[in-house]
C-alpha cells in the first residue's frame, strides 16, 4: 500500500527560513546522520555537514530546477541508516552514488563488477517503510550507483499517485537492490532484500527505465522469499533492460526472490522486458489481472548468463493468469520473428510457459504469441494453455491447435494442420535432444502462408541438417486482421518426432551463432529498440 509523503512540520519551518535556490544546485552528502535540513545542518557546500534526508529536502525545496545529491566520505564505504522515512523525492534529482569516484560502475557485458560505496538501509526506519519515494514533480529523475537494502516495505518507489503525467521518465540505472553486492555473509542468503518489491512502479507512473541498453545501467535486484524483484502496476511505458534480477552479481546462481517480474498494467502502450537474466525460487515472470501489452524479447529466465546455469524455481518460467480476478491479461508477446528477439526459457519445475484461465468470471485469455524461445529443460509443457476454471480450451488463445507433424527426415519437416479457415498462420520448428514433454530447444525455421477453405494446411519447412535421432516439435501461431500485427495467439508445442537413423545428437540452430554471441547482438537491437522509443516519446 502506498501513501503520499507529507513535509514534517520542522522541514517546513525550515523550508520558510531558507533561501530558495534560483537555479540548479548540487548537494553533496557527507554525515551518515539522519538529521533534517536545519541551520545546523545545511547542506549548501563547503566542509558543512550534509545528511541525505537534508539533501532530499534541499532539491524539494528548489523545485523550479534539476538538482543533483552526490556522495563524499573520505572511509569509503557507508551505510546510512534512516530512523524513520525518508522524504518522498518531489523535484527533478539526480542521485548519484558514482559521482566524485565515491564509486564504480559496471563495465562487463556479461557479468557485474560494479563498486558502490554507499547503501541506504532501512532496517531501522520502521515497519513497512520504503527506501527512496519519488511522486509527481520528480519527472526526469535518475538513480545510479547506490545500495538499497532492509526496509520492511518496497526499496523504491514510483508513485505516480493517478496523474497522468505527474512522473514520467524517471531512470534507476547501476544499482544494487535488496543487495550489498558482497555474495558473502548473509547476502549470500537474502539477508539484505527488502521486503516487498526490490523496485514497485505504480498509479500512473510512465516511461521509466530500469536498466538500460549499456553494461553500466545494469541493475542487481534481489527479493525476499515472498516478495517479487521488480512489480509494476499502472505504469505505461515501462522499460526494464539488461537488469540481473534474483542472482548473485555474475548472473549464475539464484538468490532468495519469489518473482523475478510481475506485472499487471493495464494502460498505455505497455511494458518492454528486454535482455535481463531472471532467476526466482518460484516463478521467473508473471503478467496478472489485467496486464495488457507486455512484450518480453532477448531474456534468459531460468538460465544464467552463462548460458548454462539454472536460476530458475519450482514454479514457471512465464505464468499469464487472470490471478484469480474478473480480469484476464492480453497482447502479451514472448519472443519475436526478428533476430536476438527471442528468449530462452529454461530448468523450471512447472512450465517454460504456463497460460491459465482460473476463474471463471474472467473474461478469456486472448492474444498471446511466443515467437522464436529456446525452451528446454522444463519439467512440464514448454507451453501450457490451460483452463482450470472450467476445462473450455477456447478460454485460452480461441483452443489455437499445434499442428501435427507426419514426417520427418534431416532436412525437412513435414506436417498437416486443421484449424479455422483462411486465416494466415505461422509455423515454426525447433530442435531437441530429448522429449519427454514437448519444448522447442533450437529454433530451426518457420513457414507463414494460410489455411484453404476447410482450414487445413498440408506443409513442409526445409531445415539445416539435423543430426540423426533429432527430436523435432512445432507450434503455430495464428495472425488475426487488426491490432497493428499484435493480434496473434500461439498454440502448445506439437508431438515430437524424430529425424530417422540412431540416436538422438544436437540440433543446429539458425543462426548458429553462440550465446555470447547472440547477447552481444540481443544488446544492440535492444540499443537501437531503445533509441528509437525514445524518440518517438520527445
């Protein structure tokens, strides 16, 4: 539950004494105190003492400019430790904990070797209280290169507080949440995280980025065992881009974290997960209630940065549900035709990816794609469309079928499918190395062409050469007139068959480009993605 931050009665006084400042200042934090801006304590430069609650006060009270709070202590690394909560940041402000050399940002494409020497942490600021707030007038602000850890509420907070534009385009970008980045001790367990979300975005807040495009942006978010690393709630436009989320900082071993991402926005253009490694004891991510328009492109969830490792949990790797409500999720769109745009979905204990329809005044589940995944490894479906509320398979993407496959040698798939007449569809086919429950491994080609009159399709898709004793699967997708090409609904993967003349060996992919590989170029379409999106919101 969120709550507007009101100024205390002494931060006004003071707020009245004052000068305001009549352009941009910046406000260097050097006393690890928790004491309010006063005359004692007036953070206006110089060898004065300047506490990070006076230092937010400060740029509150100058909230005609963008105001920058920096970090300067001579023993290196700090704790601060609030004694009640901090005030809400109300004005545009930098935060920067990387400024002066106090810290170092990450430079690994793969990997974290971030130095931050300051972390904030709210193990004494009261229950349920946040890390840092910030609600309208805050437009435009940036998090860098700070530790936010043990607060008995979320570790920061976007409050849109139901304004349309009241905060928009806020960044968080090089941080450790709900971490101290040391993998040692007590941080090794989860000790540090907050205990609801690492980062909770909401009521309206837009266009925030968490992470970014560059190794410097990214984020190391760690939650509790019951809490989720990043939820967004109202919030249109949300970016997150090459974050670490649930693992240790190398990106290869899981760390506490329920949920990796939840989402459950249901305005505007919707939120884009791009290039982050997932992990999660339970659930990698899931879309609830009435998430519309969420795009999930580039992502290892389940699997370490590595390529190899698990961080995946007992649950699934990408749940969409209704939750339970009288709301269904729809346009949710995993993976995508372009290169570098597919995930890879592996190591859960339920399914890579699980659709549910659970209650049954919630309307269907429509309109969910997955183009182009790796998903291996799960010891459920790869794909699981399924109606729990009342066993109608049409609750969920209208019963789209997989196709059939009815032959099979080293070069080419053959394959029937009967569904709704005259509508385009397409085909994908992918490798594995086993098949115990169907998944889709190594994306190998696709066909897009159309159902006749009946609504059957007799195909074939021509593959690289596959290795004897391949197990080859399928889904199909079907594209409906409307919708700017975000109409689609994909089935479950077909049965296996397998490529005749021994046993099974490795498939081969296209492209057959590595993991680093396909990373680095996930990176620069995510880049470009990034660059474009911005443009289109000046």
């Amino acid at each position: 539950m969120l709550f507007t931050p009101a100024y205390t009665a002494p931060a006004l006084a003071v707020a009245l004494l004052l000068p305001a400042a009549a352009s941009a200042a910046t406000f260097t934090v050097n006393d690890t105190g928790d004491a309010p801006l006063s005359v004692s304590v007036p953070c206006n430069g110089g060898i004065t003492p300047c506490t990070l609650r006076a230092a937010i006060e400060a740029a509150n009270n100058n909230p005609a400019s963008a105001d920058t709070i920096n970090f300067n202590f001579s023993s290196g690394s700090v704790t601060i430790e609030p004694q009640s909560p901090l005030p809400a940041i109300a004005g545009v402000t930098t935060i920067d904990g990387y400024a002066l050399g106090a810290g170092i940002p990450n430079t690994l494409p793969v990997g974290n070797d971030a130095y931050i020497s300051t972390r904030i942490d709210g193990a004494n600021a009261g229950a349920g209280t946040h890390g840092l707030r910030f609600v309208p007038g805050a437009s435009g602000s940036v998090l860098r290169g700070l530790a936010i850890t043990g607060f008995g509420g979320h570790g920061v907070v976007l409050d849109g507080q139901g304004s349309a534009n009241g905060l928009v385009g806020v960044a968080i970008a090089g941080n450790f949440i709900g971490t101290n980045g040391s993998g040692t001790g007590g941080d090794q367990t989860g000790a540090l995280v907050n205990l609801f979300s690492g980062i909770y975005i909401d009521n309206s807040a837009s266009n925030t980025t968490v992470g970014g495009a560059n190794p410097a942006d990214r984020n190391l978010i760690v939650a509790s065992s019951s809490g989720r690393a990043v939820s967004l709630g109202a919030s249109p436009g949300t970016l997150v881009q090459g974050n670490y989320i649930g693992t240790n900082r190398a990106g290869t071993a899981r760390v506490s974290t329920h949920t990796g991402i939840a989402v459950a926005s249901p305005q505007g253009a919707g939120s884009m997960v791009r290039g982050n490694v997932i992990g999660a004891a339970d659930t990698g991510v899931i879309l609830h209630g009435g998430a519309r328009n969420a795009t999930l492109q580039g992502n290892a969830i389940g699997v370490g940065a590595d390529g190899t490792a698990s961080v995946a949990g007992s649950g699934n790797g990408v749940y969409i549900t209704d939750g339970g409500l009288p709301l269904s999720p729809w346009f949710i769109h995993i993976g995508g035709t372009d290169p570098g745009e597919g995930n890879t979905v592996g190591h859960w204990g339920g399914n890579g990816i699980r659709v549910e329809h659970s209650s049954a005044p919630a309307p269907a589940l429509r309109y969910h794609s997955f183009t182009n995944n790796s998903i291996h490894g799960n010891a459920g479906r790869g794909i699981a469309l399924v109606d729990t509320a009342g066993s109608d398979p049409a609750t969920v993407n209208s019963g789209q079928p997989a196709p059939a496959i009815t032959g099979a040698t080293s070069t080419v798939v053959n394959f029937s499918f009967s569904s709704v007449a005259n509508t385009t569809q397409r085909f994908e086919v992918f490798g594995n190395t086993s098949c115990g429950t169907p998944q889709g491994r190594v994306f190998l080609g696709s066909l897009q062409t159309g159902t006749d009159g009946s609504g059957q399709v007799n195909g074939s898709i021509n593959l690289p050469p596959q290795p004897a004793g391949t197990y080859l699967s399928m889904t199909a997708t079907r594209y409906f007139s409307g919708g700017g090409g975000n109409n689609q609904e994909t089935s479950e993967f077909s049965a296996c068959a397998q490529v005749p003349g021994g046993p099974a060996g490795n498939p081969s992919a296209i492209p057959t480009l590595g993991h680093a590989a396909l990373a680095l170029l996930a990176a620069l379409l995510a880049s470009l993605g990034a660059l474009k999106k911005r443009a289109a919101r000046a």
